[in-house]
C-alpha cells in the first residue's frame, strides 16, 4: 500500500489522458524517423567507435587524374598550356590582367639627399671612375687599303698559291707564272715561267730569300729571288704538290696522292722521309714554330700531327665533315693549333696538340679556307677568310670567340690568305682575280684592350688599285 503525502497532487484523469496521448505520438515520429546507428557496449565497458554506413575519408579516382600534369606542375617553372584559362583567372584576379606587371613596384622615388651630403659608398666607387674611362680602343678598317688586279688567280680551293715573305715581298702564282711583288717599293716583276705545268703552291723560307714551287706535274723548284734562278728541282710525288712548308732547312710537300715528303735541301739526296696519313689530297700543310710538329690537312677531312721522327701521327683528329685547309699555330702558345673545315663544315676548331683534345670550336657560316694568328701577345685574336657563301674575312677574340671584326672587300670567294711580316696587315686572293692587302691587327708593341668596333674606311684612306703582270 502505497501512501501519498498531503503535498502530493494526483493527477486529474484528463491530463493523465492528453499525456499519453502525447507520449504516443512521439513514438510514431521516431518510428516514421531513419533508424540511428546502434550503439554496442563492449565488454571491456568502454564505448566502441560509431560504424558508419559510409567512407571516414575521401578515396580519389585515379583513373581520372592526369599524373603527367600533375607532375608537370610540381617540377616545371613555366606554366602549362592547358591551364590558360586559370592562368588568365588568376592575372586578372592579382595584376588585372598585366601579366608583365611587377609585383613590388615603387610608386615614388627616394627623397633627394640633404644639401651638402656625401655618401660614403659613392665615395668608394667612384674612386677609380677616372682611371677606367682612359681604356684606348682601336678601330678596325672593314674594307682592303690596297687592291691589286691577279689576271689568273686560280679558282681551286686546294691550291696554296700565295705567301708573303718576311722580306716583305709577296709571291702569287697565276696561271703557269709566279709574280713577286715589293710591298716596301710597290713594284711587281715575273720570277719565273714554265711551260705546259701550270703552278699550284709557293712558300718562301724563313729568311725570305728563297721560295719553293710547287707544280701540277709534282715537281718542286727552288728558287733565288734575288739572282732569279732555279737551284734545284725536288721530285718524287705522281701527282700535284698543293702545299708547302718550311722548317728550316727542311721543306715538307703535300701531294693530291695523299703523301707528304719531307726534304733537306742541303743534301742531294734531299728525301728524308714519307709521311702517309691521307687517303685524299693534302690542302693544308703548317710547321709549328720551334719546328718539332707538323700539322696537315687534307680532303679526306683528316688533320694529322706528326712529330718530327716519327713515321706515324701522333694525333689523328676527325671531327671535320670537310676538307681541312686552314691550319695555323698560334705564336704565343705553344701546343695551340687552329683547323678550319671546307663548305659542308665551316667550324673552326681549336686542339691542344700536347693532349689531342679539342679545346673549343665556332660555326662561322660559311667556308673557312685560311687561318691566321695575331702575333702580338696582348691582342689575342684570329683572322679567318672565307668562301661561300660570304667572301669575306672575320676576326675573332680568343678564347671567347667573340667577332671583332668583319671585313669585305672580294665579291667572290677569297682561296688564300698571308700575313705580313710584322703581323699586322693581310694580303688575300680571291676567285675574283685580285689582291686586297687588310689592316687587320695592331703592332707588336705594347697595346691596350681592343674592342669589338669595325669601321668603314675614311678618305683620308688610300685604296690603290693596280695590275700585279
């Protein structure tokens, strides 16, 4: 029996009525409501994880991803052309649209310095402003000083038919006869004729006094400038001899047949030995200036370093794609040598001859058929003249190979190439039968920093023209 106390209110029947009424509703929202996830009491007593009916995280498709853009994103500077549209999106957004805008930009300039103040930086950089502006410069003449008309001259670019000799005279073959020329006096006379030959090299020995000829039959003759007289006649080659040179008293000839001899001229039996290197014709053929190697180039896109007593090449260089015919050593480096390649080549290369590695090369454009060296130490430069397609002479910085200078003045293209006792000048030949002497690198005594600077010439610029015959 359960008692209830005076305080306690009983409820009225009708509110006992309408209170499970409402208690009855309620349940029929929570049947009609989606079922809410069981909760189970482990047996540990501790509340386990909710089971969800769905992913706790997100699973991305693969196969809908791009990975190589994705990439490309992640590892590249510049943007992806497919991403234009965001890309405008974005500029529009941040520059308004100017995608060239800088992102920090001074609207103003600094605030002038107070009257009578000195920065001390200024002060340290400009202290040797004065001394830096005295640097000289020197112009270099982009046409020829003299012009001399060669009737003949030879249109083969495997011939060496020029040369200039350190009694500065100039030797030229034309045709079947060789013409010396004074450059001191200006005065041309024959030295000597042949019949049915026809000439294809000259080069004058160290002292100038004597000059070999070279001849399409194979011959070689040796001749005195000063009494006009052949003193010997060297034979041996089959074929033409279109190249030359001097060590002394040692005169190296190389033949179309691919061979190169080598003669001392003070003995009558003169042949010391055979150099075979080349399948093709020899067209490039340079001693070295203390005479303990010797360069050659030939058609077969060879260039051959050959030791003085030695049979075989110490090197053999390939990296030519056409005939080699310019060759030169440089005069104040040692084991420095300069090759340049026909028309399918155009490159002048650059070997240590000490290591056989090749140091440097340059695609100059067009066919390289001359080199020459600066022979002044402190102006290091190289001339190079040129074929097709240019016909012209261009002049380097060494080792940046950077072009000074570039120089016309033939209108067909130039095949040889000589330098001037003192180094300075140049004489070219070209198939366009003439002579053009070129003032090309500064003395030999101390000179400052040439710059790159070609000028065309004044009128105060003499440029004579005259026949060589």
């Amino acid at each position: 029996q359960i008692e209830t106390s005076n305080n306690f209110t009983q409820t009225p029947k009708h509110n006992q009525s309408s209170h499970l009424h409402t208690m009855n509703s309620y349940n029929e929202l929570l049947q009609d409501a989606p079922s809410s996830p069981k909760i189970v009491r482990s047996k540990l007593g501790r509340t386990p994880k909710k089971t969800p009916t769905r992913g706790d995280r997100f699973i991305p498709n693969r196969s809908a991803m791009d990975m190589e853009i994705a990439n490309y994103h992640l590892t590249k500077e510049n943007t992806n052309p497919q991403t234009s549209e965001y890309n405008e999106r974005l500029s529009q957004a941040l520059f308004d649209g100017k995608l060239d805008s800088k992102v920090l930009a001074f609207k103003s300039k600094a605030p002038s310095a107070s009257q009578g103040h000195i920065s001390a930086n200024r002060t340290l950089f400009s202290s040797n402003l004065a001394a830096s502006k005295k640097v000289a410069t020197r112009a270099i003449v982009d046409k020829p000083i003299k012009v001399l008309d060669a009737p003949g001259f030879s249109d083969d670019y495997y011939l060496n038919v020029l040369d200039w000799s350190s009694q500065n005279v100039v030797a030229v073959g034309l045709t079947d006869t060789v013409y010396v020329f004074d450059a001191s006096t200006g005065q041309s006379t024959a030295l000597m004729s042949c019949q049915d030959n026809s000439i294809s090299s000259v080069n004058w020995t160290q002292d100038g006094n004597h000059l070999a000829i070279g001849m399409d039959n194979g011959t070689v003759e040796l001749w005195d400038a000063a009494t006009q007289r052949c003193l010997n006649v060297l034979r041996g080659h089959e074929r033409r001899v279109g190249s030359l040179a001097w060590n002394g008293a040692i005169l190296s000839t190389g033949s179309k047949s691919g061979a190169i001899h080598n003669h001392d001229v003070r003995v009558r039996s003169s042949l010391m030995s055979v150099f075979q290197g080349h399948s093709q014709e020899v067209c490039g053929l340079k001693w070295n200036a203390d005479g303990t190697q010797l360069a050659s180039g030939g058609n077969d896109n060879l260039v051959n370093i050959w030791n003085i007593s030695e049979a075989s090449p110490k090197f053999t260089f390939s990296d030519h794609v056409a005939a080699v015919k310019g060759i030169s050593w440089c005069p104040w480096q040692r084991d420095l040598l300069a090759t340049g390649g026909g028309a399918a080549d155009r490159s002048i290369k650059f070997w240590n001859t000490t290591t056989g590695v090749c140091t440097n090369s340059i695609d100059t454009g067009s066919q390289v058929t001359q080199l020459a060296w600066s022979k002044n130490s402190s102006c290091k430069e190289i001339v190079s003249s040129h074929g097709y397609a240019k016909n012209q002479l261009a002049v380097w910085k060494y080792p940046s190979l950077a072009q000074t200078a570039e120089l016309t003045g033939h209108c067909m293209r130039v095949l040889c190439m000589s330098q001037s006792p003192d180094g300075t000048k140049m004489v070219t030949g070209a198939a366009d039968e003439t002579l053009c002497f070129w003032d090309v690198f500064p003395d030999s005594t101390p000179v400052v920093k040439t710059v790159k600077t070609a000028v065309k010439p004044s009128r105060s610029v003499n440029v004579n023209t005259m026949r060589i015959r």
